[in-house]
C-alpha cells in the first residue's frame, strides 16, 4: 500500500496548522536547517510521494492501459485514482475531464495550438503572464494572424475588473490568464472573468500553476472551459502537469501529439481518435510521476486547502508587520498583504536580485528565487531589473519568514547604503 503521510484529518494545531509536524514529512528539511523559499518553482516532497513513487518502480513497473497482466492492472488502477482525485480536487465532474501533461506549459500550449483560429481571432491576457502563457500566443500572432490583447493590471499587479471589460471587443475568442500571478502573488476573480468572457462569447483558460498549489479551486462552479497546472508546484513529482477542460471545449482541441493510446480505431487510410482524455494522451505515460501526484493530492487534501491559504496569508502578514526595518525595500506586488497569495518579491537598493539570493543563502541557508521568473515582458516594461522572490508552502512557518526578515537585514546594513 502506499504510504500516505502523518496527516490527519483535522491534524491542525489553533493557528490553523502543525507545521513542525508537517515538516518532518519532508525529508529534505528533516535532515537539514534549510528554510526552503522556492515553492513556486518547485515545491519540496513528502516521503509519502517519494513511496509512492519508489511503490511503483520497486513492485509494478509496467505500463498502464494497454496488457491485462496484473501488474499492468495495477498501474491501470493507480493511474485512475490519480486521475478521479485530481478531479475531485478541481471540482470537475469527471476524471474524463483531466488530461495529464509533463507541464503546466504543456497544458497552455495544447490549447494553444488545439484551438482552430481564424484569422483576426483575439486571445486576451493581462500584462502579467508567464512566458508560458505569452509566448504561444506571440507564435500565433506571428504566424496565423492571431490579434493579442493586453490587459493593464494595476499597481502592484493587481487585476483591474474595469479595464479588463473595457477592453472586450468582439472577436475574443479566448480570454488566457494566469490565476495567480508569480511575480506579483496577485489573484484575479476567476468567476467574474469567466462570467464576463462568456457574456461575450470568448471560452477562457485559467492558468492555474501558481493558484491551484495554494487554495481551493472549483472550476465547475466557476464554470472555467480550460484549466491548467503543474503538479510539481504542489507537491507532486516532476514533470507532471494536467489540463482541465469541459466536455465541450475538449471536443474543440486537436491533440498535439497522436499516436499509440490515442486511437479507438486505425485502418491503414483513417484514423478514429479515443475519446478525451486517452485522445490527448499519446504514447507511454509518467506513470509514476502520476501516481506519485495522487498522493500529493491526499496530502494536501487532508491538510485541507483553506487552511493551506489561510496559513499563506498569515505567513505574508508576518513579513508586513517587519517591512519597515529594511530600509529602502521596494516590492514588486501589492502593499497589501491580503492581496498576496504565496509570493513575496522585492529588490533591496543597489543591489542585484542575484547577488541578494546568495547571500542569504550563504549567510542564513535561506533559499530564494531571483531574475525576471519568466515573465519578461512585466519587468521590461517598467524598467525593473529582476526581483528576488521568497515563495512560501505548507512547510514555512513564523520563524522562516522571521529568518529571512533578519538575513536581508543583514544583507542591507552590510551592502546597502
Ligand atoms: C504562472 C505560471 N504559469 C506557468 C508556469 C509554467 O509551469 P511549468 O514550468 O510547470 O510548465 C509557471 C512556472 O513557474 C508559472 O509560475
């Protein structure tokens, strides 16, 4: 059986969560005194995930969906336990609704070049996106046609409900936004957006990587046509990442890739395609990337996700309340914390956003993100060269946050002046 972690059900403490304790799921902080601030690129792994991954290779290594052989059948069942909990995790009706990617990219980009577009279609961003979600839409703007509205998200990156709906004009056929921004930690009103692009006829696809990891997501409720994450970003092993999609929009999209597991017939002159979700997914599977996903999946369900959002933004409070002993500290994202969601990013003056992460990680083994994390564009455009970002989990509590407070503290006596 595989192992699924010291959780319990309603295992919190008073101030929501038993952080000292889920810490000592996570072997890459049981056995060190790191304070791991990185979680929007990669987030750590609990040894459940580690089992259930080592599970597989060790006891049912073959593949899933194809030979009848009990070890195939294992896979088969673990692989759609993994795909019915992503479900019930997104709120979907189904788990036919759930393709599995190697990527939130991945995700994006089967959209993007699924969709049949016609000359002078419009695809509607904010100015805040990811290269994921930026570039495919620059391809095909140079190459189909594609006409790209920017929306202009306000100071601090927080999104702007008037000018995204000023900006509709009649041929958006797709509005593509991230949900939460990892630059910024901005969130839009993914229903309001949805509700909003629907009313003028455009489908939309949220791009979820930096939301789905962080708070409860219900994309039937909200009525989302695509929906796109990374599991990697939430626990699970690397290289996994699901598109959502309802039955509708998925009929719309042409696989990227066809090939074996796509198809319901061949003959040697035509091709009959499987139904979604196997029609999206050609060839063998990360079978244990996948597995491994499921139990990402109990771990962080039985921790519960409002409490997972709850914790982050009590963790981004803690960080406020000491602002203002780093003098000269500019934030790239809201000043207010609630606005926040997991990421907390910033420059110290005079100084590179490089030179700031290894210093605090030679200086207090504090591990943070630095550079432009792929979303140019934002940064270009208003002059910034870089940020530093500290990105905080399940795992992160008070006296992380207090340790990275006191080490750029310390970074800006000793440098900044
Ligand atoms: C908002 C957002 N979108 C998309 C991605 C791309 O995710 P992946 O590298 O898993 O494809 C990221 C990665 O950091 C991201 O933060």
């Amino acid at each position: 059986m595989i192992a699924r972690g010291n959780i319990k059900k309603g295992g919190t403490d008073a101030q929501g969560m038993d952080v000292s304790r889920i810490k000592q799921d996570f072997p890459a902080l049981r056995d060190g005194d790191l304070v791991y601030l990185d979680s929007a690129c990669q987030t750590l792994r609990p040894q459940c995930v580690i089992d259930a991954v080592t599970e597989y290779y060790r006891d049912y290594p073959a593949c899933g969906g194809r030979s009848v052989h009990r070890m195939a059948t294992r896979v088969s069942v673990q692989m759609d336990r993994s795909r019915e909990a992503m479900a019930a995790f997104l709120g979907a009706k189904d788990a036919q609704n759930i393709i599995f990617t190697k990527n939130c990219t991945e995700s994006i980009n089967l959209v993007a070049k699924g969709l049949s577009w016609m000359k002078g279609d419009v695809v509607m961003t904010t100015d805040l996106e990811h290269n994921s979600n930026h570039a495919p839409w620059v391809d095909l703007t140079e190459n189909i046609g594609l006409k790209r509205v920017i929306v202009p998200t306000g100071p601090g990156g927080v999104f702007d409900l008037d000018a995204y709906q000023d900006s509709f004009r009649s041929q958006v056929r797709l509005v593509s936004m991230a949900h939460t921004s990892n630059v910024t930690g901005t969130t839009i009103p993914m229903k309001e957006v949805v509700e909003i692009a629907h009313d003028h006829g455009a489908m939309v696809l949220i791009d979820g990587a930096q939301a789905a990891p962080h708070m409860p997501v219900d994309v039937h409720k909200t009525g989302v046509d695509f929906y796109a994450l990374s599991g990697h970003k939430m626990l699970g092993p690397s290289a996994v990442g699901v598109l959502y999609g309802t039955d509708e929009s998925l009929e719309s999209l042409k696989p990227l890739m066809l090939g074996g597991g796509t198809v319901g017939r061949a003959d040697y002159d035509k091709v009959h395609l499987a139904p979604a979700p196997e029609r999206f997914e050609a060839g063998l599977a990360n079978y244990s990337g996948i597995i491994g996903t499921g139990a990402a999946l109990d771990y962080l369900s039985k921790i519960g996700m409002d409490n997972i959002s709850k914790h982050e933004h009590r963790l981004q409070r803690v960080l406020q309340e000491r602002l203002d002993e780093i003098e000269g500290i500019s934030l790239v994202g809201p000043d207010d914390p609630d606005a926040r969601s997991s990421v907390f990013s910033f420059n110290l003056p005079g100084l590179g956003s490089h030179d700031v992460a290894m210093m605090v990680d030679e200086m207090a083994a504090v591990l943070i993100r630095s550079g432009m994390h792929c979303a140019h564009p934002y940064f270009y455009s208003r002059g910034i060269n870089g940020c530093v970002r500290a990105s905080t989990y399940i795992y992160n509590d008070e006296d992380d946050m207090h340790r990275l407070v006191d080490a750029l503290l310390k970074v800006s006596k000793t440098f900044c002046n």
